[in-house]
C-alpha cells in the first residue's frame, strides 16, 4: 500500500514537470512565430514593428485601412450605378420592332416571313430611327415601347445605301434619345448597345469603341458603308437598328452589322455614325428618301506623296467640274477637314445635304488651291464619267 503510493506521487510529479516543459517549448514557438510574422508583415506594409503592433500602417490606423477597402468597393459600386443610370436614361427611347416580310419560293409561292429588330426614338410625335435592312421590305411592322405598349408602324422612307430607315407610330409625348457627333467619339470609350436581341426586349450589353472609320465595301450596287464605329459591345441579331450610347447616354451610332462565322457576336460589332444617321433620317422625314450629296468625281489610287484623294476623272456638267476640278487634282481638305481615302472622303460628304457650299482645298502641280463645290443629289443612274 505505502509503496502503491510513493509510486503515484513520483509519476504524478514526472506528468507535472512533462507539461511545464510542452507548455514552454510551445509558447516559445508561438512567440518566434508572432516575430516572424510581424517582421514580415512589417516589411509587406513598409513601417516597424512597433508602429505595426501600434495599429499602423503606412501611416494608416486599421480604420484608415477598412475606409480605404470601402473606397474601392464604393467606386466599383459607382461605375455599376453610371451604367445602370445610363441604361434607365436610354431604355425608355430604345423601341422594339417585329416585322413580316413577303417573299416567294423558288416556286412562286408567297411565303411570309418574320423577323426582329430594334429602333431609337427620334422625335417624340413618333418617328423612330433604324435600319433599312430591318423594315425596308416588310408588309406588316409593330413596334413595342419600352413600356410594352404595341403600335402599328408605317415606313416613311428607307435607304439602302446607309441602311437607314425611318419609321413612324400614331403617338405623342414620346421620349427622344439625345445624339453626339462622331467627333466626340474616342477608341477605347466605353460603349453600351440597347436593343432586342434575338427578340428578347431592354437587353444592354458593355463594351468600348474599339475603332473608328471601318468600311465596308458596295455591295448589291449600293455605294460603300463608311465611316462606321467598331465595337466589342455584344451586337447580335435584333440589336440592329438599336442604338450605341456612350456613358452620357448619347447616341453615337445606330447598330447595324456584325462579324462573325456563326451569325452571331464575335466581339466585332459595327455602328452608322449618328452624323450620317441623322442626316440621312432628316433627309427622309422631309423628302421621303434619302438624298444622297453627289460631286461628279471617278476617284483612282494616289501614287504621289501628297495625301489626299486623287481625282481620276470630272463628270461633265455636275459639280466637280463646274467648281473647276480636273483629273490629276488631290483632294486634300473637304469642309475644313483633311482626308486622306476615297472612303474618308464619301462618309465627310454623307453628313451634308444637296445644296449644300462646300470648300475644298486640292493640290495640283506643286500648289494648294481652295475651291467651292454645290452639290447635287446622286443620280439613281450613274452617269459615264
């Protein structure tokens, strides 16, 4: 019995001085850890150890650092809401448009075929802007408010040489966008597009200008697209006809063609300048089509170092010829701006209208000369230049 004892009273000492030494070695690990941490941490926050123990760092309370995490939250936070403002400003002008085409089979067969599309208000007694290849051959167009209220649609005029066309509802008090000139357009601004996609209404997708002045060249006998704006905004089917705005909630373009090997978006979406757009939507609204300027020019490659658009040949009796151009001449300034393509030089005479001064500066053997033209509406047959 007394030896039971003395053998639990040693190992009860033996246990005693075992977890005084665990409990040493485990707090001296603990304090070379927090050494090592706050060294670090104090070479991470750029100050000493001892304003870092203090709550210091950089010069900032712990405080300072949760407004500073705040901050960026709240510009992120911000951005959304511009976006957001930019879409409730813009989506009450943004309309949707639904569009049966007539067309025959390879039998003869009338077949009606629907499709999609959006419009930007333009004026707010009911004349809506969008694209030619939207509405320029329907039978039947109903356009849909932003507030799901529906409205036949008559077609004004169309033009397929723009693709732009102009529409209008029996309604009053509508909302017009507010439109910018592509002078005040940027690469790498932001861009929103606004439309119906695929027919699903009030879509807005972000992206940028990703460039200015593309071009495409004529097909089906109409003149050349140019001057259009390139975005990465998503554009699919039903966006055309929409507007492109930019963080003002300023139309800078009327969407209206995509690139793409699948018919729908790649990244590479195409907009009309709202300076063309427009004038050629005014254009309509008073004459009922679109009165395209023309100069009387037959425009060939510049081989010469000077910059500008070499004139190959004059059509007799119109314009050019009248103001005293002459085959051999380079156009060099249209308007009092410099243009250096046949292509800059046809989107700078779209946004004026026939009858319209112009003042020209061109080149000819080794002198500068200013000139004023008065142009003309193209004629539907081109003459023999």
């Amino acid at each position: 019995m007394s030896r039971f004892y003395m053998e639990d009273k040693s190992g009860t000492r033996s246990f005693f001085l075992r977890s005084i030494v665990i409990i040493l070695v485990a707090l001296l690990f603990f304090f070379v850890g927090s050494l090592f941490s706050l060294g670090a941490l104090s070479v991470i926050y750029k100050t000493t150890p001892i304003e870092l123990l203090k709550g210091n760092i950089s010069g900032k309370t712990s405080l300072d650092l949760q407004g500073k995490k705040e901050s960026k939250s709240g510009a992120l936070y911000s951005f959304d809401e511009e976006v957001n403002m930019v879409a409730e400003e813009v989506l009450p002008s943004v309309v949707n448009i639904r569009v049966t085409v007539t067309r025959k089979d390879i039998f003869g067969n009338k077949q009606e075929i629907e499709g999609v599309g959006s419009g930007i208000i333009y004026k707010e007694d009911g004349y809506i802007i969008t694209n030619n290849h939207v509405v320029g051959e329907a039978t039947e167009i109903i356009v849909t408010l932003a507030d799901g209220k529906e409205f036949p649609a008559e077609l004004v005029g169309a033009d397929a040489n723009t693709d732009i066309a102009v529409i209008k509802i029996d309604a009053k008090g509508l909302k017009p966008a507010a439109f910018t000139s592509i002078e005040n357009v940027k690469i790498g601004q932001i861009a929103i597009a606004l439309g119906s996609p695929f027919g699903l209404q009030k879509s807005v997708t972000l992206g940028v200008i990703s460039a200015l002045e593309r071009d495409i060249p004529a097909l089906g006998g109409t003149i050349p697209m140019v001057g259009l704006l390139q975005t990465d905004a998503t554009i699919n089917p039903g966006n055309s006809g929409g507007p492109l705005v930019n963080s003002d909630g300023q139309v800078m373009g009327i969407n209206t063609i995509i690139f793409s090997t699948s018919g729908s978006s790649s990244g590479v979406g195409f907009a009309i300048p709202s300076d063309i757009a427009v004038n050629i939507a005014r254009q309509i609204i008073k004459f009922g089509k679109a009165r395209i300027p023309f100069m009387g020019i037959e425009m060939g490659v510049n081989n010469t170092e000077i910059k500008g658009v070499y004139i190959d040949k004059v059509t007799k009796g119109y314009p050019a010829e009248k103001a005293g151009l002459a085959a051999g001449d380079i156009i060099t300034e249209f308007g009092g701006v410099k243009v250096e393509t046949s292509y800059q030089l046809l989107a700078k005479i779209l946004i004026y209208n026939v009858g319209d001064k112009i003042e020209l500066v061109i080149y000819r053997d080794g002198s500068y000369l200013s000139l004023t033209v008065i142009l003309v509406e193209k004629p539907e047959i081109l003459p023999n230049q």
